[in-house]
C-alpha cells in the first residue's frame, strides 16, 4: 500500500510511534500473562519497522 504525507504528518507519525514504543517496553515488564507480552513484542517490532520506513519521509 502506499500513501502519500507531507513532512508535517510524518513527523507526527514518527512522533506517535517513538511514544508508543516508549511505553511498550514498561507494559511488556508489567503483564503477567504470556500470550499478552507476545502480543506486545510482536507490536513493538512493527513499530520499529514502521519507524524506519517514517523515518526518511519525516526528514
């Protein structure tokens, strides 16, 4: 799929990525269920792919 944003909008996707993978990490150490933490990492590793594709479009 490809979408077309200005810089304005990549850098606030950026930035709603970078918090949300700021918070992931804290929720991974804190959930007690297995399949819960799975999840989050599952998510966290697309979001750092996501940051990488935003990356060049935000600079």
């Amino acid at each position: 799929m490809n979408i077309e944003i200005d810089r304005q909008q990549g850098e606030a996707l950026v930035d709603l990525v970078e918090r949300r993978l700021g918070n992931i990490s804290t929720e991974i150490r804190h959930t007690d269920s297995a399949r819960l933490r799975q999840d989050l990492r599952n998510e966290r590793e697309l979001l750092r792919g996501l940051r990488t594709v935003l990356t060049p479009v935000a600079a």
